[in-house]
C-alpha cells in the first residue's frame, strides 16, 4: 500500500544522557579514541549507519536503548569521566601557557583565516590538502592552548563527492548540508538572536551573514553562512558550494571570508569575551580582504592610511601554499573596483572609509590591471611564510619583484614546514606501540622518539600486517561499490571480493589529482608496471585515490587513464582506484600502505603532508626531493627518485619514471620480501624504525604550531601590541616612512675603500678596513643601515651568497667596518644602504636600496 506522507520518527535523549550532546558538538573526539568508544558502545549500529556522526546518530538510537543506557551505571560513569576528561583539557594550562610569560598584557589571540577546513567527514567544509592542513593546525593549537578564533565559510554543498561513469571519467555529486546533523551551533548575540554581520554589496544590496560555531577541542571556528531568507536568491547562493562557480563568485566568497569575517571575529568577542585578536593569520590569499577591513576600520577610528597599513601590517601573518603561478587568486581589477563601489570622493562602500584606488594598489601586479591576491596578502602581511624550505625558496624567486633591488635570500619570505596531527593519523594499532614504547603521554610535545627503536620486529610487523588487511578488506569494498554505481550488475562483480592480497607489499598513493602530481607517472611504460605488479615471486599492489577539480580536464583526463589502466582484467587484482577519497579513506589507505609514494613535478609540490601520515603508522617513504621530503630525506628511513635536470618535460618524465622503476624492482621490493630464519623482515623493520625516529618527530603539527607561535605570532602580537601601546607610533611611523621615501632617490654611496691589503690582494685570515661616504640626504644615522656586502662572484661579477657587515659611522663621518677574509679566493665586495626603524621586521620590507 502507499504511503500518502512521510514522518521522521527521533528519539529523545533522557535527561541522564545530556553530557552526550557535549561531547557530539566538541569536535574534540575525531583524535580522542575514548570518546569514539562510548559512542561506539552506545548503539554501533547506529553509529556506523549514520557515517560517524554522534549528533546524527543520537536521534537514531532506539528510546529502548538510550533508556537501557540512562540506568547502566558501568555506561554512565565511562560518559562523566569523558565529560571530565574534555572540561579538564578546556581549562588546564597547557604548553602555551608554560611557555609564553605573562606580561600583564592581553593575550595575544590569533585570528586564523582560512577558505576550508578539514577536520572530520562529519563537517564536509574541504576538498583536499589546504583544508586538511588547516583542520590539523586547529587541532594543534587547541592541544598546545594557543588563544585561537578560526574563521570559514558554512557550505550548503560543499566539496563534491566523486564517482565514475563506465568509461572512467569523473562525475561530480553535491549532497546538502543540513546543519540539524552537523557540529556547528548558532552563534548567539547579546539579544539572545543568532549573531550576524552585514555587506553591502554594488547597488546598495544588504547582504545578512549569519555566524554559525564549531567547536575544534578549545578553538572556536566561525563558519560564515549568506543562505538566509532576509537574502535574495543570488546572495544565498553565495556560500553554496566550495571552489565553485566563476571568478565573480570567487570573490563573492572571499568578500565574506575576509570583510565579513573580521567582522564576525568582532562581534563574537563582544557577545562572548572572547580576547580580541592582536594576530590575524591568513591561510593562503583567499583571506586577504580582511587586511582591507582592518585598514577600513582604523581609518574609521581617524588613522590615515598609510597609518593603518602600517598597524595591520603588524599583527598579520601570510601563508602561501602555492609554487605555481597558476595556483594564485587573479582577478581584473576593474571586477575589484566594481565591488568596492567608490562614491563621489572615492570612499569604497563596501568597506566604509577606505579609499578604493589607494587599496587596489597593494594587490595591482606592476605594469598590469590585474589584481593578485598572494601580492595583497604579501603587502598586508609584515611576515609570511611558505610550508616548507624549498618551498620558502622557490617563494623568494617567485615575489622577488615585489622586494626590488634585493638578492632572492633576502626577500622577506620565511618557512615554516607543515606537520600532521599525531593522534589524528595514527591507527590505533600504532598508537598501542607508542604507548608500549614512550608511554601513554601526548609525545607530539616531544623533540626524542628515540625510545621508538625498542620496538621488536615481530610487534611492528603484526601491526603493519594488521593495517594491510584492513586497507584491503576497505579496498575490496569501494570498488566493488564503486562499479555498481558505473553501472555493473552484482552478479558479475565476484571478482572484487579477491581483489588485492593482505600478504602483498601495498604501496599507497592518493592525493588531488591535478598535472603536476603526476599521477600517471607510473603508467610511463605499462608494461613494466604490469610485470611488476604480477611478479609471481615477490608482487606489488598499489592502491590509489583522488579528486580532480571539476573544472580542472587534463588532471580528469589523467584520471581517467588511471582508471582504465586499474579496470584491466590481467592487472584489476593488484591495482585499485578507489572513489570519493576523504578523511575516513585517508585514515586507512594511508595507514595500510607499506609504502606512500609522491613524485610531483618538482619543485611544484609546496610541502604534501600525506606522506606524513604514512611515516606516524610505519610507511616508508618513496619520493621525489621535493616539499617536505626534501628537507627531511634520508636513506635510512625512505627513497629518493632523483629528479632530471632537463628542459623538456616529457624526457624528464621518462627518466624519471625509470629511476621510480629501478628503485621500487632492486631496491624495494627485495627488501620488503627479504625474511629471516624465523621470517621476520629485519632489513624492512630496521628502515621502519629508523624513519620512526628520526623523521617522525619532525613532521607532527605539534612542531608546526610552535614554530607559528614563536616564529611569527608573538613577534607579530609585539608588533601588533606596539601600536595599540603608542597611538602616536602609527602616525610617527607613516611619517617616517613618507619622508624616507621622498628623498630616497637623493641617498648614494661613494668612495668605497678597502684598506688593508697589499694591492688587489689580501693574506688569508688579515683583517682589512672597508669604508664608505654615504649621502644621506637629510635621513638620521637611526634611519638607515649601512653594510658591506661580501662574498665569492659568479662569471658575470654578482655576488653570491654574501656575508653581511654592518658599517658605523667614524669621528671622520665614513661609515667604516674591520673584519677579516677567512677564505681565500677572489672576492666581490660593495656597500649598500636600507632603511631602519623598529617597526620594521625585515631590511627588504619597503624595497628601498642604494648600493655603491
């Protein structure tokens, strides 16, 4: 019979089981595995049928079982001892609190801003790297106690979930986020009302954006969200899905991201207490309208504006993750004035008292009416940094533009490498080993893993042999799944039931699809892949997963031949794709594989982090010198494909995918297969622990976080904290500034003597004299450094890799330093003038300099 309606039948939580609720909505138990546990034992089924979602699940459970649950005092004791554990770890003092001293001062909060955020299936706000490294930096610093405020946007869509048609080629699936069945609460304001904040967007449209919150262990992330009824059908589209639409919707997005949410950072702090943000990190350029507002919103208070550049600057810290200029935010300027809609005296009124013209100027590319977004986040941001060191480098080449007049190491452009969240990626099996070993402490604290080494062979190997079979047993399920939905009938797919081997050496290899990852590097010569894979002696699988952006087709297009290649009835038992790749995959792919394998273009991968997650659960590594490997490579813990130094970039994949053959046939696979009398793979074992101890450590987010509060936050909560302490410093500083500026031209060096040698030449380790009149035009001493700049010279007489000295001015009024040559060898040597004052963080920030 038919149904004429449908009802939702949900059972209500007795009063005895409210602590649930708490524990649901702190995001906190996606790394706590007790947490997990009591949900598990509450009703596993429901559990899993609700795709790990407690908040989900909780209305599922039958009134039967939550009543039985209400009165099991063995149940009800293990949920307030969660309660507990989580009230304690909200408000006990934890390494920031040890570390950084107490000043008197406000605590120096942080504001981090970032286009996604990967914590849990349960919040589908990411799509892939960015948003998984930004999940984990929240996660560290709720465990490290950082004073943090995240800002996002609330998704209607979010990323879409992946499938294959027949033929291999990707299609794209949106599913709605209803937010009764996620993480996230309304903010609520001081009248009891959900807080929002408003835009006015061109043609004086009112656009309303409501603050949602979840929380992330003691982090607050504030998820923006335009899908109201007071909007109209366009402005409630604006948060619909991430990385969709055109650029008009791009910067749509990013206007609400960065105006909208300094403003909800704002009245959060008022309607909560929460400490007002001295620090405002943007990851990645999608953030960097929330420099404008800033500026905006001083400018209001009475700064000008070269004063308010000057305190935003202050207190802001850049990160770029792209090596590729195709990776950047660009956007026609005259799409940027149209939304910053200037009045008659040139006022934008998006962002009330900022002057447009002066504004589009800190992201104009010279010579081009093209706005850049890294260019704005470069120039609103006093420190910045990329995600590894060669990435830090490559960084310096790439805006060495904006720094004129100054060598590439000098650019103003730091690194700080990018880590994993340890209890986050590693498997429970692992996680029992380094308890076994170091303990059951929170050892991401720890710089020493050398208690790792204790760990037996046989304890290793179980584990390892433990995460393979579950890697296979999940394989084996996705792909049969995955043919159904490309239109397989059941009875044809007896075949994925056998798929893959848990006895096999399991290489793993899952990330965004996209050219210079080059997932098909491997398919160079398929037949030698082939012979690999179906070695009868000593085979190799490889399990694979990834998206393509739906507007990216050649990375769908490499996608597709993949897939074909894995649909191959002679090779389909030891090569898998898996769909629809995400944290949950993630979890156990990488886990599960004895070998994590990367080999992008380099130097185009900024760090990668996937890797990582394989070393904390006993991967090896198997990359290309490139991100994060190729600072931490060694032989003893990984391999190293080696990169061909050739232009043409399809020899350069055939060499190396050659070297990625010949490692993986003579070196990998017979160490993998290589076994003792009592048939424990020693050789294998050895390199595991190795790379546990030594690389592991490294790579922990924990590391990352502390480097960001040390290396940039708190020198930027100083800077940030001199302004507020002297309103007059902004306006001494914009002085300061122009007037250097003004008579820069004028400044020179002349009449450079180097005095201490006998003619053109000078006994190694003497000391010598260099000297220098400098015209300073009117400037102070205070106002300017002067050095030498010293060092061997390449053919075309550049200076490379100079020594700086510093010069002082003489009784005679040279500027004059001594120092001795400790290496013999021809030598370059010129002076050089830079502007000083304390407010500046690095010599090359103004890009000013005169040279002799």
């Amino acid at each position: 019979m038919k149904s004429i309606s449908t009802i939702t039948v949900a059972s209500d939580l007795p009063a005895a089981l409210e602590p649930l609720r708490e524990l649901a909505y702190n995001l906190r138990w996606t790394w706590r595995r007790q947490t997990l546990d009591l949900f598990t034992r509450l009703d596993a089924k429901a559990f899993a049928d609700s795709g790990q979602n407690p908040i989900a699940m909780l209305s599922q459970v039958s009134a039967g079982r939550l009543a039985e649950a209400a009165r099991d005092e063995t149940f009800l004791a293990r949920m307030r001892a969660e309660v507990g554990d989580l009230n304690t770890y909200l408000d006990s003092g934890r390494w920031f609190q040890r570390t950084v001293p107490s000043t008197g001062a406000p605590t120096p909060a942080v504001a981090y801003f970032s286009m996604e955020f990967g914590i849990s299936p349960t919040l589908p706000i990411y799509s892939g790297g960015l948003g998984i490294l930004a999940g984990d930096h929240l996660k560290s610093a709720s465990d490290l106690g950082v004073p943090m405020v995240a800002i996002g946007l609330l998704y209607q869509w979010g990323y879409f979930s992946q499938s294959l048609d027949r033929d291999g080629w990707q299609q794209e699936n949106y599913k709605h986020n209803d937010t009764a069945t996620l993480p996230v609460q309304p903010v609520q304001g001081k009248d009891g009302e959900q807080l929002t904040v408003t835009l006015t967007l061109p043609g004086q449209r009112e656009v309303a954006v409501a603050v949602w919150c979840t929380q992330v262990g003691r982090i607050p992330l504030l998820l923006l969200d335009t899908d109201l009824e007071v909007n109209d059908a366009e402005a409630r589209e604006i948060t619909d899905r991430l990385y969709g639409g055109d650029h008009e919707h791009r910067i749509l997005q990013e206007i609400v991201l960065g105006i909208g949410g300094v403003r909800a950072v704002k009245a959060y702090s008022e309607a909560t207490g929460f400490p007002a943000p001295q620090v405002f990190h943007l990851n990645e350029g999608h953030a960097g309208f929330s420099g404008l507002e800033r500026v905006g919103q001083l400018m209001g208070e009475g700064a000008s504006f070269a004063e308010a550049v000057a305190e935003v600057r202050a207190g802001t810290v850049f990160t770029t993750h792209t090596p590729v200029p195709a990776g950047i935010d660009r956007f026609g300027a005259e799409q940027l004035r149209r939304y910053l809609d200037a009045d008659a005296a040139g006022t934008s009124r998006l962002i009330p008292s900022l002057p447009v013209e002066a504004a589009l100027a800190l992201g104009i590319e010279n010579g081009t009416d093209i706005f850049n977004m890294a260019h704005l986040g470069f120039r609103i941001a006093q420190r910045s940094n990329g995600v590894a060191k060669l990435h830090g480098a490559v960084s310096r080449g790439m805006f060495r533009e904006l720094y004129p007049g100054f060598d590439v190491p000098e650019v103003p452009i730091g690194s700080v490498t990018n880590g994993v969240h340890r209890r986050t990626w590693t498997s429970g099996p692992m996680d029992d080993l380094y308890k076994k070993a170091m303990g059951d402490v929170d050892i991401s604290s720890m710089s020493d893993w050398s208690a790792l080494a204790s760990l037996t062979d046989h304890d290793l190997g179980e584990a390892r042999d433990t995460l393979r079979a579950e890697l296979v047993t999940m394989a084996r399920a996705h792909v049969k799944q995955s043919w159904l939905r490309r239109g397989a009938d059941e009875a044809e797919l007896a075949w994925t039931d056998h798929i893959l081997d848990p006895g096999v050496l399991t290489i793993g290899f899952a990330r965004r699809v996209s050219t210079y990852k080059r997932l098909t590097l491997m398919l160079q010569d398929p037949e030698r892949l082939k012979r690999i894979l179906l070695d009868p002696d000593r085979p190799v699988q490889i399990v694979i997963a990834g998206k393509s952006h739906p507007a990216d087709r050649p990375g769908k297009e490499f996608l597709q031949q993949m897939v074909r290649f894995t649909d191959q009835h002679g090779v389909r038992d030891r090569i898998a794709f898996l769909p629809d790749y995400d944290i949950r995959m993630a979890e156990v792919l990488i886990a599960g594989s004895d070998v994590w394998l990367n080999n992008p273009i380099r130097p185009e991968e900024a760090s990668g982090t996937s890797g990582m997650k394989a070393v904390l659960n006993g991967g090896l590594t198997f990359s290309i010198s490139d991100g994060w490997w190729d600072e931490m490579k060694d032989d003893e813990s990984g391999w190293t494909i080696p990169t061909a130094e050739v232009e043409d970039r399809g020899e350069r994949d055939r060499m190396e995918a050659e070297a990625l053959y010949e490692i993986l046939e003579n070196s990998i696979v017979p160490l993998f297969y290589e076994r003792d009398a009592r048939g424990l793979q020693r050789g294998w074992m050895t390199k595991v622990r190795s790379s546990l101890v030594k690389v592991a450590p490294q790579i922990v987010a924990a590391r990352m976080v502390r480097d960001y509060v040390t290396d940039l936050y708190l020198p930027a909560a100083r800077a940030a904290g001199a302004f507020s302490a002297d309103p007059a410093l902004a306006g001494e500083f914009a002085s300061w500034r122009t007037r250097v500026a003004e008579v820069w031209p004028k400044v020179s060096v002349s009449d450079v003597r180097l005095e201490g040698g006998r003619g053109a030449t000078v006994p190694t380790g003497a000391e010598v004299t260099l000297s220098a009149d400098v015209q300073q035009a009117g400037l102070r001493d205070e106002d300017v450094l002067v050095e030498a700049v010293i060092g061997p010279v390449d053919s075309d007489g550049e200076i490379i890799d100079g020594r700086l000295v510093p010069l002082q001015r003489g009784e005679d009024g040279r500027w004059a330093a001594r120092f001795a040559l400790a290496h013999p060898g021809t030598v370059g040597y010129t002076v050089r003038v830079t502007p000083q004052h304390p407010v500046l963080a690095s010599r090359a920030e103004l890009g000013l300099v005169t040279t002799a």
